[in-house]
C-alpha cells in the first residue's frame, strides 16, 4: 500500500466514525511535509548533466499513517502529556477543571432532550422490570432484531446499579461480544485509565452500551437495530438514576440527543438528557487511534467530573 492509499484508507475510517474534522495526529511539521512530498507526482527521469545527481530516499510514512496498516498500537492513556498538570489524581483535575460557573454557560449551549418529568420512562416496555438483573435476562434472550443470529453473547452491561455516573457507548466489539462484558479488551483498557483520572474506578460507575449485541464485523449499528434496542437503554437510565451520563463517541452522543451533528461540535457542552446531565467525548477506541484527542477528552471528563461534584 502506498502514501496515497495508507492516507485514503485514514480518511476513510475517520469517516466512518462521523468525523467531519481532521487533525494531523501528533505528527510533527516534518512528518507532515515528508507524507505530502510522498503524495506528489514522481518527476520524469533526468538525463544528460544531472545523472551524477542522487536520487532522494524516500520520505518514510508517518507513524500514524503506518498504524492505520499494521493495526491499533496499544496506547497509555497519558495525555497530560501535552498539559503541565499530572494527570490521575482527583485533586489534579479539580484543579483545572472549568470554573463552576462557567457551567451555567456550558447548559446554555447543550441540547435538551426531554424532561425530567417527561413521558419516556412511563412509555417505556419495560418499565415494569424491577431491576438491572431482571433486564439483563431480558436482553440475553432477545431475538427482536437480527444481531442476536450473529453474535456469541448478549452484553447487557454492568456496574454498580446505583452509580452516579454512567458511561454509554456504541455496540459490543469482538472481545466484549467473547466475554459478555462492556469495554473490555485495549478500548476497555483505556476508559479504565479515563475514570481513575477522575477518581472513578469501574466499580463506582455503570457502563453499558446503546446496542447489546455485536453488530457483524463491527459495522455501524442500523436504524431498525436502535430502534429495537434503546428501550433496554432507557429502562437501565431510569433504574441507574446517574446524576451524569458520559456518551462516549459520535454514535452514543448522537443517538441519545437525537442529532446528526458532528461530535466535535457536540464537546465542550452540557447536554440534558431528560433531566440527567449529558457530557459527550470521543470513544476510547479513536482515541487509540487518535492519541491527539487525548487532550480533548481529558477536558471532557474533567468537565463530567465537576458536573458530578456539584450535583452532591
Ligand atoms: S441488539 Fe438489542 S434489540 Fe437486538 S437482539 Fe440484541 S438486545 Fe435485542
């Protein structure tokens, strides 16, 4: 595969995952210009006086183009790095979070989806199941869409059934589809490292996804295939009760606020989700191949964190 391709083959994943917005992902002016320069015409074979001239070396390909071929390089989720602050303590990130009131500010500018008092749970299916347990039995023997003929298991979710905050993702991948266990696996590893950086571990928290079932091969999840699932979502949202819920990546944020606006713009506000809180940042699987949004979603958890803190 070549410059061009490696560079369509990046694109096109980060397509893919909604982004509309592109970075040049940690890689240096240098690397920049050497993948550009790679991506030009080639010249025409000098003849007469110029034979003695050595041809240049070739520029080699960036790392992060490299990685889009040989696959996901296991990635520590240390991206303080670019900021001073250490990253992993509490007291650090209460440090430099976003003023308190700057949060009047950042409800201003979230969607609002419903209302506390609102109808959604009481229309809910199964609003009548009395609990976390309860539902997940439901879910491992659903059959109301096709990826449950697909997949090896059902992966309902799990945590702590009160939790203050509660992380949603996309879909069962292959390890959590192998294990029946949510964020499992590098990805799993990750979100792990994002909580203990505010003083959650995963015991403290519920982590679930909006589809229970691997979608095949990882595709994206089908309109029929959410519409069938989020009540499942929905009624682990009412029996949870979090004070905030972190969307992780374009496909939670986007389905949980009924928007197909990129998650770009989606950051940086808080979003309300029936009364609950709603922080959106980018899920822990792009940001492993994506290490240059570990900035960015530092601050979004921060923001979740302060969030949490005064809703006590
Ligand atoms: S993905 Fe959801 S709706 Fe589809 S079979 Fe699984 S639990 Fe049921």
């Amino acid at each position: 595969m070549d410059g061009r391709e490696r560079l369509r083959a990046y694109l096109e994943q980060r397509r893919e995952m909604g982004e509309s917005e592109f970075m040049l992902d940690g890689m240096s002016v240098v690397e920049a210009l050497a993948a550009i320069d790679k991506l030009r015409p080639s010249k025409p074979p000098q003849t007469s006086r110029s034979t003695n001239v050595k041809a240049p070396e070739p520029a080699p390909v960036p790392a992060p183009l490299r990685g889009v071929a040989e696959g996901h390089r296991a990635q520590s989720f240390d991206a303080r790095p670019q900021a001073a602050a250490p990253f992993g303590t509490h007291e650090t990130a209460k440090s430099s979070s976003p003023a308190t009131d700057d949060l009047a500010a950042r409800f201003a500018q979230g969607i609002v989806i419903g209302s506390a008092g609102g109808t959604l749970f009481e229309q809910n299916p199964y609003r009548d199941v009395a609990s976390l347990a309860e539902l997940a039995k439901l879910i491992d023997a659903c059959t109301l869409c096709r990826l449950h003929e697909t997949a090896k298991c059902a992966v309902p979710g799990e945590g702590n059934p009160d939790a203050d905050f509660m992380c949603v993702g996309e879909a069962p991948g292959a390890n959590e589809d192998e294990t029946g266990h949510p964020f499992v696996g590098q990805a799993g590893g990750l979100l792990t490292k994002i909580l203990a950086a505010i003083d959650l571990s995963r015991d403290q928290v519920f982590i679930t996804n909006v589809l229970k079932h691997r979608p095949p091969a990882n595709r994206n999840p089908l309109p029929d295939e959410v519409d069938a699932c989020s009540p499942y979502l929905v009624r682990q949202i009412q029996l949870v009760k979090p004070k905030v819920i972190l969307a992780l990546g374009t496909f939670a944020a986007q389905t949980l606020l009924e928007t197909k606006t990129p998650i770009g713009k989606l950051r940086g506000a808080i979003h309300r989700y029936h009364g609950i809180p709603l922080i959106v940042t980018y899920h822990p699987a792009a940001l492993l191949r994506n290490p240059a949004w570990k900035r960015p979603t530092w601050e979004d958890v921060k923001l979740a964190r302060l969030v949490l803190d005064s809703s006590k």
